[in-house]
C-alpha cells in the first residue's frame, strides 16, 4: 500500500506513541509517509496542533519528494516494471509471481533481458530484487575495476562488493577496493570515476595535492565527477537505496490532515 499524497491538501499521518519520546517528533520516509512521534501525554488535540505548526516544513518536504517522484516515478516504485542500469547499458523488465519456487530468474526475451521475481510479498521480492543487483555487481564491477587498474598501472589487491548506505566505495592501506553495488545505477563514465577515485586512494590515502594531482592525470575532468557523485544518490531507485516504507503499525492513530490554504 503506497500512501504518497496524490495531492498535498490531503495528507495522511501516522501517529505514533512512544513512552521513551520526551517531545514530539515528526518523520517523512523517502516514500512520503508521514509520521509523528509523540509522547504519552500528547492528546489528539495537541497533534492537531503540532502537525499544524509544522506544515510549512511537511509540506515543503512532500513537494520535494512529488517533485522527485514526478521526474523519475521509476526510481519511487517498490515494485519496478522496468530495471535500468546505466553503468551497463542494461535494461530488464521485470516481472512478479508467486510461485513457490523462491528468487528472482534471468531470462531473454525480444529486445531485451526478462527478471522474474517469484516472493510472497514486498519486503520479499525486495529482497530478492536487492540480492540480484548484488549479484549482477559482482558480475560486472570487478572487471572494469581491472580493466581500470591495467590502464592506469594502479594496482589494488582486493575488491570487496557492498551494499553501503553512505559510501560509492573505498579503498583500505593495504589495497582493498569496496565498491557499492548501487554504482550499476550510475553513468559509464560516474562509475568508472568512482574507480579511479579509489585505485588513485592506493598511491595516497588521504585528499592531499598530490593525491588530486595524480587524480587530475586520469581524470581531467575529477572536479565535474566529484560533484556529479555528490548528488548521484538520487538516481538510486529507492528499493534499492535500502529506504524502508513506513506503514501503519498496530497501536498507530492514522489521521488525514487537511492543510491550510
Ligand atoms: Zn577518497
């Protein structure tokens, strides 16, 4: 059940009481749900009023994400129909069952590359679907990683695959490359970036001159990179980001608000 406010006059929140809450609290999943967590002797009154107060920031916050959603309603899904990976020039279509047999298959079809997810609901076939991109990263990112390291004469000794909520990767004093998986959803030319980045990191650890200088020499255009990747979390589609979409839970009091005009 997707609960993003088709209009933002007419947002629904969850409240939640918490013993442990000292003042209230107010949190938008990246999906756009509402919630409110306020403590014990907060009456229904008082959330009316506090939701109130803070409707500039609600409402700003849901235009941000509509805005989003709008532009790339791909990446907003938690059931995508279609999987592009930039970094591989790949697209799949995906499909959903529920078939007893559990994972998600690989198959070609005309003009294109078939994934059928076979789970017993979301949280499921999200798990599918986040172990699939895993695995098409470990398919793929260790041999550009190579490839890279060849024609920059820049060695490492070992490549880890990860899930990282924060990082595109990372390089360890004794040459460990982590890569994220979600760089499958970057450009070429991000990714590769991101690769140089951190083969660069086994000449110099820290963000040093020299260590820029020798970036500059494969990458003339670093600046323009480091900024792209600055913002690149927002191509991440957000099944894939690791964002969770908050539901109501027993106990919760779900009010519809009725903004100001
Ligand atoms: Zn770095």
């Amino acid at each position: 059940m997707l609960l993003l406010p088709s209009t933002l006059d007419n947002i629904v929140a969850f409240v939640k009481t918490s013993a442990k809450a000292k003042r209230p609290r107010l949190e938008i999943c990246p999906y756009g749900t509402v919630t409110l967590i306020a403590p014990r002797r907060f009456s229904a009154r008082h959330w009316q009023g506090f939701l109130r107060d803070n409707t500039g920031w609600i409402t700003q916050t849901l235009e941000r994400i509509d805005h989003h959603r709008r532009q790339a309603p791909q990446l907003h899904t938690i059931q995508p129909g279609v999987i592009h990976l930039p970094a591989v020039g790949a697209t799949w279509h995906i499909d959903y069952s529920n078939q007893q047999r559990r994972g998600a298959i690989e198959s070609q079809i005309e003009g294109g590359q078939r994934l059928t997810v076979r789970a017993g609901d979301n949280h499921e076939h999200l798990k599918h679907l986040n172990a699939w991109v895993r695995a098409r990263a470990h398919a793929v990112l260790p041999t550009r990683l190579r490839e890279i390291s060849e024609q920059t004469e820049l060695r490492f000794s070992r490549i880890n695959i990860r899930a990282q909520k924060t990082r595109w990767g990372s390089c360890t004093r004794s040459g460990t490359i982590s890569l994220n998986q979600n760089l499958l959803f970057l450009s070429p030319e991000l990714a590769d970036y991101l690769m140089i980045h951190e083969l660069c990191h086994t000449v110099h650890m820290s963000h040093s001159a020299r260590y820029w200088t020798l970036v500059k020499r494969f990458s003339p255009d670093y600046r323009l990179h480091e900024s792209r990747l600055r913002h690149a979390a927002n191509q991440v589609p957000l099944w894939a980001a690791g964002a969770r979409q908050r539901t109501a839970q027993p106990g919760d009091t779900v009010i519809r608000l009725t903004m100001p005009i």
